[in-house]
C-alpha cells in the first residue's frame, strides 16, 4: 500500500512539472518583423546606398538634428552629379563642380514638400514603400525572404521613379537586420523591360550603416543666393 502511494505521489508530481513548463513561443510574424526593422529611418542617424541600374544615391541622414546630404549620380553615356544638402529649412545643391546654390525652403514650402525635401519625409531610402508593399515574407536568423506587389509601391522619390516600368507584377525580395533588428540591406530583383527599351533583368539595391553616429553636415562655403525674382516666378 504504501509503495503504491509513493508511485501515485511521484507521478504526480511528474504531470505537475510537464504542466508548469511554458508553453512555447510563437515564431514571429517576418512581414512585422521587416516593418519594425524600418523605425530608426524615421527617428535618428543613418548612412545610405541605395543603386539602380542608371542612378544611385548615397547619404547622410541626421533626423533629430535635421541635417541631411546626399549625391545622385546618373550612369550612362552622359553621367551626372548633383549634390544637395539639407540644413533645417535650408537647401543647398550643385551640379557638378559648379558653384552652391542657396534655396530658403520657408519661401516654396509647398513645392519643398511636394519634392520630397523636408524632414516630414525622413526616410531618404525608399525603404518604407518597398516594405509596405510585401505580401509574403518569412524570416531565418536576421535574414527575410519574400515577395513584394509590384504594383502596391507608392512611387516616391527618384531611385522609384527610375524602375516604375518594371514594378508591374509580384517581386521577390531579400532583406537583412542587424543584431538590433534594423534593417542593413534590402534588395529587389527587376525583371527585364519590354521594347523598345528591352533593358535586362537588374536588382534594386539598399543598404544602411551608421545607425546613430553622428553626422556632420556643414553649410557649403560661398554659396549663392536665389533672387527674389526666382521665388516671385514660382508663385
């Protein structure tokens, strides 16, 4: 009798451990993960690349300070460098080696916002439009596979506008997050242009450093100033 208790008693305590243990945890949803991986590009400091076949964009982004820089250059038989710099309201840019240019955005702040060239669109990546438009992803370790809807990207900015003609069908992506969850490449295959074009299949391609180091963007030295007369043409 007693040996028979000590069983019962033994066993249990057995079900009471296997009960007590937690319930595993549910693998989390890669489409969420993704969107969460974008938040620093919209709150603090990043460097960028972001690259098309005919034009790629590299800069400098300071969200809190609102400072920001980048270069554009168009690839081809006729290549291309405008520069433009971002200080608070103040806009500067050049082409080439030509001289600073000087544009008071509190004058245009219309036709600034319209351009995509204020601080209420921190995300200079396009990053965000890309993620928006995933319909399928899953995730191994820091890496994110899946499709996006082609035709869902919100065309914002000039790496998008450049590839608007092959946004038309479902596209593979691939995606990688740093040991904090953010996001440090982002990658789009393009599939081939019909004629007359009839361009090759290419990749969309992003990638993001310094997160949270600190930028320094001055004001270029000897800069000109628009006339009165350009802001009274533009209304």
């Amino acid at each position: 009798m007693i040996t028979r208790l000590l069983v019962l008693v033994v066993a249990t305590a057995g079900l009471t451990a296997c009960t007590d243990e937690p319930a595993p945890r549910p693998a989390p949803d890669a489409k969420a993960v993704l969107a969460a991986s974008t938040a620093g590009l919209a709150t603090g400091t990043y460097r960028y690349r972001v690259a098309v076949p005919a034009v790629s964009i590299s800069g400098i982004t300071d969200v809190a300070r609102r400072r920001a820089m980048w270069t554009t250059t168009f690839h081809g038989a006729d290549p291309k460098v405008i520069e433009i710099r971002l200080i608070d309201t103040d806009e500067y840019t050049r082409t080439g080696a030509a001289r600073w240019q000087h544009f008071d955005q509190t004058r245009t702040p219309k036709m600034a916002e319209r351009q995509g060239l204020t601080f209420t669109h921190p995300d200079r990546t396009s990053a965000n439009q890309i993620v928006e438009a995933v319909t399928e992803a899953t995730q191994e370790g820091q890496t994110i596979r899946g499709t996006i809807e082609g035709t869902s990207v919100r065309i914002a900015g000039l790496t998008l506008d450049s590839i608007e003609s092959r946004l038309v069908k479902p596209l593979p992506f691939v995606a990688a997050l740093d040991d904090h969850g953010r996001l440090t490449h982002l990658e789009v295959q393009l599939p081939p242009t019909p004629a007359p074009k009839s361009e090759p299949a290419a990749q969309w391609t992003l990638d993001i450093t310094g997160y949270d180091v600190a930028a320094e963007v001055r004001r270029p030295v000897g800069s000109k100033e628009m006339p009165d007369s350009f802001y009274s043409g533009l209304g």
